[in-house]
C-alpha cells in the first residue's frame, strides 16, 4: 500500500510541476512575442509649442523639450513665437532634435515671401519633418497654397511633408468656400477640392467634440462621425495618410475631457485609420482673456504642468504598448453593434457591414464599434467600447478558429487559436486584434 501511495505522490508531484512550467513557458512566449514585435511608431504630437519666455535659452527650451519627450509625445507644430522669430524658431528645432521630437514647421499663407524664408533657413535642419502651410484655410485660398506648395517642394528633401490642417465640418460654409454638388457635402467637396489642387502629402484636420454642456455630446459625436468618414474616405480616394487633432484641452465653450473622454476621442481616430494625430493643446499661450477665451493645456503660461499634462501622458503611455501594430493595417469599414441608430448612419455607408470575413457575431450588451482592417489578405479588428462612461465586456464570435493576437493597453494581451475573443474594456477603450 506504501508503495502505491508514494508512486501516487510521485505522479501528483510531477503533474503539479509540469503544469507550472507549461504554464511559466506560455507566459514567457507571450512576453518573448511581444519583445521581438518591431513598433511602428504612432506619431503623437501637440500645437502650441512652449512659449518665447520659457525657452528663451538653449538650455531652457531643452529642458522643456524633454518634458514634451516624457509626456509620450514625438512630433510638435512650431507656433506663432516661432514664426515670427527667427532665432526662437531654430532654438526650438535645436531642442527638439536632442530630444529626438520631430517638427512640423508652420508657415504664414498670406505672406509668400517669408514662407519661403521660412523654408531656405530650416530645410536642411535635422529635426525637420514637414511644413505645415496654413491652418483651416478656406477655397479661396487654394490656388496660392498649391503654388507655395510646389515651390516648397522644388528645394526640400522628397522626405519632408507638405500639407495643411483643414477646417472641421462644423466650420460654416462660408468659411469653407465651396458648394455642394453631385450628391455631395460642401464639406466632403471642401476636403476633395482642396486635395485636387493643392496635393498635399496627407490629409489632417482638426474636430473638437466636447462641449461645456455634456448634454450636447450625442449630436456632437455624431457630426464627428460624419467628419471622420468624409476625411477618411477622401483621404482614401487620394491614396494619402489622414491625420487628425484631439482635444485634450478647454476653451470659451468647451470642457477638459476627463480620463474616459480622452481615451474615447484618441482611439475614435485611429479606429478610422487615422496614422497621426496630435493634441489641442499643449502650452497656454497667454494668460490673458482673449476672444476664446482662456485656454487650458497641459502647461501652463508660466510653465507648471497640469493635470492634462499627466492624463495625456498615461493615455500615450498606454497606446505606446500596442506597439503601432495597427498602423501596418489598411482601414476598410465598420462592423457596429448596440449603438443608436443615428450614430450608426452618420458613419458613411460604404463603410458599414453587417459581418466581415472571419467576423461572424458580436455578442455584448454594451455598444461596441469594430473597426475592420486588412494587411497582406489578413484581418485586423480595432474593437472600441463606443460608451466612455461605463466598461463593457463583449464576446466576438469566428466563422473559423483562427490564431489570433490581442494587443491593448497591457501590451499583448492574448495569444491563442479560437472560434471566439472574449475582451473587457474600459470606458472607451481600444483593442486591436491580428487574426491569423
């Protein structure tokens, strides 16, 4: 009987130790996978660079440059202290490539020749990534962009970027300065028009949704919605990579986004395609009331950060794990499911399905938006809680089992071979899902 029982123990003992270095081993692959995973890195920038007085030395704008770097942010647009100042100009871009920030730098589209200046002195500076040459200019101003363009390109590297930051569609027409036609918006023919004669290197624009009074944000969501699918499907027609602008901020009108809010806003553009975006804003220009107002950033006039500064960087913090292995993917459409049916008919039709390939079955109780991705035949799934005030889980139900790959905000999340995904998040979180 002792026998028996010591050769039972033996077996007990090695089944309990087999198990825990099978199960030691499946979490040293998921970590070995997502190690040796190369990030494609998602361009995060800001507008409104700190100001002259807080980067009036080489040493001050370095050290505001790093926090910028710290904050998880990579690119930033020059503003009007720099535009205006020659030697602020390249102290920032100097700061900037010690920090290893890349710049967008703004020109002025109403005064040609300094543009051009503008151009001549910083187009062989290191930390240069494009110019952007006006921002939200209306029709009109088309034709002189497209020949400031095609100068500019005339004496720049093929690598730099050229390009504009559009109106959104809530902009009034008359500042838009075109007219609807052959079934289209004024805003979609605002965008193709302005894509057809100036041909700029991507397409970007900025949309704010969140007002003072919450009790505004279902239309405003929508409209944003329509926005979206108008940038994206321009974008698309013109074969060019959209970016966009988040807002993190307030102004006269406006709120802060809280912790949810900017988790929603940030994963509605890239669950659109979106390759870039950056937010609105960084430094409080002044401290003075102006027209708008007072803004509020993520520091201050006087350089103290804020809480937006934190709750941005834990945002970015967060996308960084994902490794931008979503930005490999081509954007095809919308799988939704739960959500109200005019929010649902603000996304443009040809991009809306009813299931798609794998995707046979979303099952949750809460509203889910599916974006659907494709790379090289193989389908990626960005699934976004469309609710940013409460967590939902859901269950995504395959046609086929098929390997797949969960990647969030805990890096890779998920590794296994199934007919169905089980996910849980946040109040308008984002996860992206490599099937096959």
């Amino acid at each position: 009987m002792k026998k028996y029982l010591c050769l039972f123990m033996s077996m007990l003992l090695l089944t309990s130790v087999t198990s825990c270095d099978s199960s030691k081993e499946d979490k040293i692959d998921l970590q070995e996978v997502y190690d040796n995973t190369e990030e494609t890195e998602l361009l995060l920038g800001l507008w409104v660079t700190p100001v002259t007085h807080l980067t009036s030395t080489p040493e001050d704008a370095e050290a505001r440059y790093a926090e910028i770097k710290e904050a998880g942010i990579v690119m930033a647009y020059t503003h009007h202290h720099e535009t205006h100042d020659m030697e602020q100009l390249m102290r920032a871009l100097d700061a900037a490539e010690k920090n290893g920030i890349k710049m967008m730098v703004s020109l002025l589209p109403d005064n040609y020749r300094k543009s051009m200046n503008i151009v001549e002195a910083t187009k062989d500076h290191p930390a240069v990534y494009g110019y952007n040459m006006a921002d939200e200019p209306g029709g009109a101003a088309f034709d002189s962009l497209a020949k400031l363009r095609d100068d500019i390109k005339a004496i720049v590297s093929e690598d730099k970027i050229i390009m504009c930051n559009m109106f959104p569609n809530y902009a009034p027409d008359w500042a838009l300065g075109t007219k609807a036609s052959d079934g289209n918006t004024v805003y979609y023919n605002y965008l193709d028009q302005y894509m057809e004669k100036v041909r700029p290197d991507i397409l970007s624009f900025d949309h704010y949704p969140f007002m003072a009074d919450s009790n505004a944000d279902f239309n405003r969501i929508l409209i944003m919605l329509d926005n979206l699918s108008d940038v994206r499907n321009v974008g698309m027609k013109y074969n060019v990579d959209t970016w966009g602008f988040v807002q993190n901020s307030s102004w006269a009108g406006t709120r802060i986004p809280n912790d949810d809010e900017l988790r929603f806003v940030c994963h509605l553009h890239l669950i659109f395609g979106l390759k870039s975006y950056s937010y609105f804003l960084y430094c409080q220009p002044s401290d003075q009331s102006g027209v708008e107002g007072v803004f509020e950033g993520m520091l201050t006039y006087h350089g103290e950060k804020t809480d937006i500064y934190y709750r941005v960087q834990k945002q970015n913090q967060d996308l960084k794990k994902m490794k931008g292995v979503f930005l490999n993917y081509d954007h095809v459409g919308f799988v939704t499911h739960n959500m109200d049916e005019r929010h649902v008919n603000a996304i443009r039709e040809n991009l809306r399905f009813g299931t798609y390939k794998e995707l046979e079955k979303i099952d949750s109780e809460g509203m889910i938006l599916t974006g659907l991705f494709e790379k090289d035949g193989k389908t990626g799934l960005y699934v976004m809680n469309f609710d940013y005030k409460q967590d939902n889980t859901l269950t995504l139900k395959l046609n086929t089992k098929s390997d797949f790959k969960v990647w969030g905000a805990g890096g890779l999340e998920q590794m296994k071979k199934s007919n169905s995904i089980k996910l849980s998040l946040k109040p308008g979180e984002g996860k992206f899902i490599e099937l096959g």
